[in-house]
C-alpha cells in the first residue's frame, strides 16, 4: 500500500467534511472507478488499513455517530 498518496487522497475527499471511516472507503472506491488506469491502483483498503491512517497526526476524530456506531474524522486544522 502506498501510504502517502492514500494519505493526500484521504486528505482531498475529507478536506472540510466529517465522515466516518466506511463512507470514506466508499469515496475512495468511487474515486478509483472513475479513474482511467483505475486497474493499476489498489482499490482494495481494509477498514483496519484506513483506520491506522486516520490516526495520522493529518487526522482527528471529531465526534461519534450514533446511527453508524462509528467514529468521525476530518483533517487537523492548525490555527
């Protein structure tokens, strides 16, 4: 897995919204399907492989969901 660019993929679908971990899977599947060369990327990220990403210091969770029994994340925004 190519951490560093999974981390500035994460980085641009997150970039002023919260989500937890399964809807950013599912952007991050549907950004590989509309790509061109979508066969020569890994479209397969176990939750466990983003979640050890989101724990990135890029990354802060910022509440629970209730509805999902799931964590919220966004990026880190320094003031």
């Amino acid at each position: 897995m190519r951490t560093r660019k999974l981390v500035l993929r994460m980085e641009k679908i997150l970039e002023n919204k919260e989500m937890t971990c399964k809807q950013i899977m599912t952007a991050l599947h549907i950004e590989n399907d509309k790509k061109r060369n979508s066969s020569n990327r890994v479209t397969s990220y176990t939750s466990n492989q983003i979640g050890q990403l989101l724990r990135n210091k890029r990354f802060e969770k910022c509440g629970f969901c209730k509805k999902h029994n799931s964590n919220l994340w966004r990026t880190k925004h320094d003031n």
